[in-house]
DNA sequence: TAGTGATTTCAGAAATTTCTGAAATCACAG
DNA sequence: CTGTGATTTCAGAAATTTCTGAAATCACTA
C-alpha cells in the first residue's frame, strides 16, 4: 500500500471497521480510498494504491455497487471505468440506511409476520409469539419513522437533528394548547 | 436441533442474520433462544436445544455479556447460571443502539479526530482532510442527536417516534409563531 | 482436604470467507 | 473478422473465523 499517510489511516481504519459490520476489509478500504479522493479513480490504480489483486477489486467494486455505494464516471476517449463516491455525505447516509434497512430490517419483518401467522401448538410457542409480536410491533413503529423522515429535505432533516430531543419540548407546548382549548385551562398532567 | 417449529424458525432467521450483523451465528441463535424462552435457561440446555458444544455456548453467551444483551439468574438450590433477555423490547433496543454506537461509531470519531489534527502535506492530503472533516460534522451531529434523544423516557420517544415527519408541522407552526411576534406578520418563506 | 459438578480455557480441527492468477468474456477499432 | 486492452469469472489457495473436546479452573460441600 503506497498512499499519503494520512490517506492510509483513514483506509486502513475502514478496513478494520469494515468487518465490524457486514462488509469486509477489502470493501471498507476501496470505499475508503474512493471517499476522499480528488477525482474519479480507476480499478487499476485502485489495486496498485491497496496492494491488492485486479480481481479482488472488481468482486469489490460489484459490491460497492450493490450498495448503491459508488458512482461510475468515463473520460472521454479511455475505455476504462473511474468511480467515486457521491459528494453530498448526506446522500450517502441516506443510501447507508436504505440498504442496511433493506437487508437487515425487511427479511427479519417478513419472517416475523409469517411466525405470527402461524398457529401455535403449545404454551412454549404461543410464548414464543407473543415476544416476538412484542419485537414485530417495535420494529415496525421504528421503520414507519424512518420511512417518514426519509422523505425530507435535507435541510429540515439537519435541523431536526440538531433540535434533538428539544422537540418533546415543542410537544409540551402543543399539549398545553390543545388542553387550554379543551378545558379553557393549561393540564400540565397530559402527556398523550 | 430440537426446538417448537415456530421457535426454531425465528433461531434459525437470527442465526444467519448474526452473520450480516458484526455478531456470528451461534450468538444470534443463543440471543433469539433466550428471547423466546418462557423463563430463564441454562447452559446446558441451549447447547442441547441448538446442537451445539457446551464450550460454543459459554464462549458465545460471554459474547453476549460484553453486549450486555443477557441477564444472569440463580435458582435457589442450584448452582448453575440461567440467562434471560430484558423484559422490554425498548430496553433492548437502547442497550443494542449503545453498544453498536460504542463499537462501531466511536472508533471512526476518534480517527477522524485524530488525523484531523494532522498538517496536510499536499494537495491531495488537503482534500482528503477535507471530505474526512465532512464525514466528521455530520457522524456529531448524528451522535449528538442520539445522545439527546437516549435520554428521554420511552413513552415520549414512542411519542416522538409516532408523530414521525409530523414534527416538522409544528416547527412550522412554531415559526410562524415566531415571526408573528418579530414582524407582526407570519412569513411562509423562513425555513430555520 | 478431597470430591463433585458446573464452567471456562485453549489448541487444534472444521468451516467459512476472502483473495488470487489464469482463463474467459466483452467492447470496441482497424 | 481480428487484435487489443479492459473487465469479469471462477477454481482453488490462503487467511480468518468458528467450533469442539479435553484439560484446567472454580465454587462449593462433606
């Protein structure tokens, strides 16, 4: 690996990382490389930079892909494929969360609500099911909040981010409004 | 294996899910056991119930320890462990969010940190600092968010979560509340 | 202190994942 | 069509992770 220092931290970092989550070391490091470099790179120079073989690379790069993680660039007259990743990491987040969802939240959901079709046979089981209702229902309440926030713009998503939980004072404020308009009196007591 | 056909379908699920997590797939079936279990279980009957060695289950349920995912329980009289997952999914939840942010977000802010405090060498070092620091701010403003939000109750977080995108409906209305009191007038078009 | 059963440790076996080089495929130019 | 270079595929090699059984440790009792 022959890359700037400070270029090589960062790679090698999500390298590591990379196994932590789902994707492997050489994935994390390509993405890596390709987040912080100046322009397009091709997959040649990608192995030469990582140490690592032309066919790891491109086994990495479908991958990359599948994620929906890199973009595609051409220079005219050269044949090659250049790659980088999107600019705006806000995109990225959203893309990041798009996939994980679809391959670590969706098949659980699915193979939850067959179970819970299922009729049980015994006591253990219909244990079994009320749990797993009990995960079914969380599940779901945290994907229809994701799926609802997703639509944002970018901009009202940062700032409810950066109101954090300042929010739940805004709900207070509502609640004091309804209940004044109810009662004709503020009920510091409801909490719905 | 020789489980309830339902229960077993939810281990086998965790099982291979385990693996598209950091986690492996003797912890994720132990995890989903223990989730669905009646009452606490111990050692010896997960390796009975899952197949596996008594010395693959003390190894993985110490892996689950370290996620604090499992409870410790003694019967009176016995000197062996038994192990149950916490009651309430919501629990469950922030201990997962805590130790992945521990494992997984942590780690990348404190490199970023790190070689952010570097001198840039070149041109190339300077732009990669400068997509790193992109990737910085916005991973801060994601953790500062959670550790606002971890901290409230779950019955407003459900709130929170329910209400979804609909929150932003009340920034506008606070907005227009607020510019009513500067301008006398409410102005559509102040986003902040 | 010796004995008993539960639990942990750990070296190596087994399984799985990752990576490589050689060959195949593909896309285009002449 | 043929040649050229880029890219992909894939069988097996290499590396890594997971799992096991045997031995060690531990906690407690008699």
């Amino acid at each position: 690996m022959n890359l700037p220092p400070l270029v090589q931290s960062f790679v090698l970092h999500f390298g590591e990382m990379g196994s932590r989550w789902g994707i492997n070391r050489t994935v994390g490091q390509i993405y890596a490389l390709l987040f912080v470099s100046p322009a397009p790179v091709c997959a040649e120079e990608i192995a030469e930079s990582l140490g690592i073989s032309r066919s790891n690379v491109s086994m990495s790069l479908r991958e990359l892909q599948a994620w929906n993680l890199v973009i595609l660039k051409h220079k005219p007259d050269d044949r090659r494929d250049f790659f980088t990743t999107p600019d705006d990491v806000w995109q990225i987040l959203r893309t990041l969360a798009e996939e994980r969802k679809k391959r670590e939240v969706d098949p659980t959901l699915s193979v939850l609500r067959e179970i819970l079709m299922q009729r049980p046979a015994s006591d253990a089981e219909r244990h079994a099911q009320q749990r797993m209702s009990e995960m079914h229902t969380l599940i779901e309440q945290l994907t229809h909040w994701y799926e609802d926030v997703k639509q944002l713009e970018t901009e009202r998503l940062a700032t409810l981010l950066s109101l954090g939980a300042k929010v739940t004072k805004l709900l207070e404020a509502k609640d004091r409004v309804v209940s004044l308009g109810r009662s004709r009196r503020p009920n510091p007591a409801n909490k719905s």
